[in-house]
C-alpha cells in the first residue's frame, strides 16, 4: 500500500511540475528567467517527484513502475489542462485517457 501511495505521489508532482512551468511559461522573458517562481516551482516538484520515483524503482519492477508513472502524468496533466487553462478536449483525446486508465489498471495487478 505505501507504494501506492509513494508512487501516486511521484505522479503529482511529476504533473505539479508541468503546471508550474506552463503557469511559469505565459510570461516567458529570457530576462526575467531567474525571477520566475512558476519555473523554481516546477523544478522543485521534479526533484521530489524523482526521488519518490527512485524510491518505487527499488521496490516495484521498471517495467511496472514508469508506465503508471508516465500514464498517470498524461491523464491527470490533461485534466488540469482542461480544468485549470481551459484547454480544449477533443473525443480522441478523452478516448485515449480511458485507454490509459485501463492500462494502469490492468499493469498494476498482479
């Protein structure tokens, strides 16, 4: 069960991170690159999401572990996306995130 827990972690802040840096990329300025706290951000979840990812790797096999990683990311960037920036959804698209959550499922059980 920790691992659960662990790795679903490790796919929050995987997908925190992206938010971040799309947030962190609206005011994009070269200049101002090392003032923007969006990027700083997105860096930080990265690096923990990283380490609890490094953490399952020495419990769970690679072969489990970064597709729930990976699809688990897709699916819950693409709900923020929608949610949060009112980025737009098609049909193949919301096909494509059912076919990704059965292949969690199906990966993860044993």
């Amino acid at each position: 069960m920790i691992n659960a827990i662990v790795l679903l972690g490790a796919i929050v802040l995987a997908a925190g991170g992206n938010v971040f840096l799309k947030l962190g990329a609206r005011n994009f300025s070269m200049v101002e690159l090392f003032q923007n706290y969006y990027l700083f951000l997105g860096i930080f979840c990265f690096v923990l999401s990283l380490i609890l990812y490094f953490y399952i790797l020495s419990k769970i096999n690679l072969s489990i572990a970064y597709p729930i990683l990976t699809s688990g990311s897709i699916i819950l960037v693409t709900v923020v996306s929608y949610c949060f920036f009112n980025e737009s959804i098609n049909l193949k698209q919301v096909i494509g995130l059912f076919f990704l959550l059965i292949a969690i499922l199906l990966i993860s059980q044993k």
